[in-house]
C-alpha cells in the first residue's frame, strides 16, 4: 500500500491536513462516523476536545479492527456542531490528533452540523483507508 500526501506550492500552507492524498492498494475500508460514544454507548466529555479525543480514538479502533493504521488514512471527514469552536481550539486538536494518529495527515475536511446523531455529541468523524 502506498498513500502519496500532495501539497502543491500554489495552494496555501496546509495545517493539519494534506490537500490530496493518491492511494495505491488493495483494499479499501470505509469507517463509520464516530462519535465520543464509550463501550455501553452513551456520550463522554463536555468539551470538545474530550469528545474530539474519544471520536478520533474510536476511528482509530475501527481502522485497527480492519487491520490498518493511521497512516493508512487516506480522507477523514470532521462534522462538528460548533465550528468556531472547533477553529478555536485546533491547537489543541490538533495535538490530539498528533497524539494518537501521528503526523500522517489524510485529505480532510471540517463540516459544520446542526447536530448529530446523538444529541449530546459535538463532533463526529468518519474517512476511508487503503490497505494493502
């Protein structure tokens, strides 16, 4: 498998995020939304960086599951309730992110939601890997 991060000089700076991403492989896992939903399938965090956390972390277990890895990402998809929030706290996201997935980045973009699925969620995230 091979995924090519493309950021050509013409575009602005990208931060957080590859603006394309080429896939070569053989396999293709497309991941769910997640949400900060824990084991028995309530909501958990107040702010959005916890539940960002939690989200992210249960992507990661789904890829996981599917044999992958964060490198493996090729395009994730933020939605999240309050996108100044979110713009706000991107630092600390983006910390998050580094944390648990690397410097990897996938093709990804932040929409913003009325709200989601459940209620109490604030983000929820979702993508698609390619897998040898």
């Amino acid at each position: 498998m091979s995924l090519e991060r493309l950021n050509p000089a013409e575009l602005s700076p990208p931060t957080g995020f590859s603006h394309a991403v080429t896939a070569t492989g053989s396999r293709l896992v497309f991941l769910a939304g997640q949400t900060a939903l824990d084991g028995s399938g309530r909501v958990v965090g107040e702010t959005l960086p916890e539940q960002f956390e939690t989200a992210l972390g249960n992507l990661l277990a789904a890829l996981k599951a599917a044999g992958g890895t964060p490198a493996d990402l090729a395009r994730v998809t933020v939605y999240a309730t309050d996108v100044a929030d979110y713009r706000e706290r991107a630092p600390e996201l983006g910390r998050v992110w580094r944390r648990l997935a690397g410097r990897d980045y996938p093709a990804m973009a932040v929409i913003g939601a009325t709200r989601l699925w459940d209620e109490q969620a604030l983000v929820e995230l979702d993508g698609f890997a390619v897998l040898d």
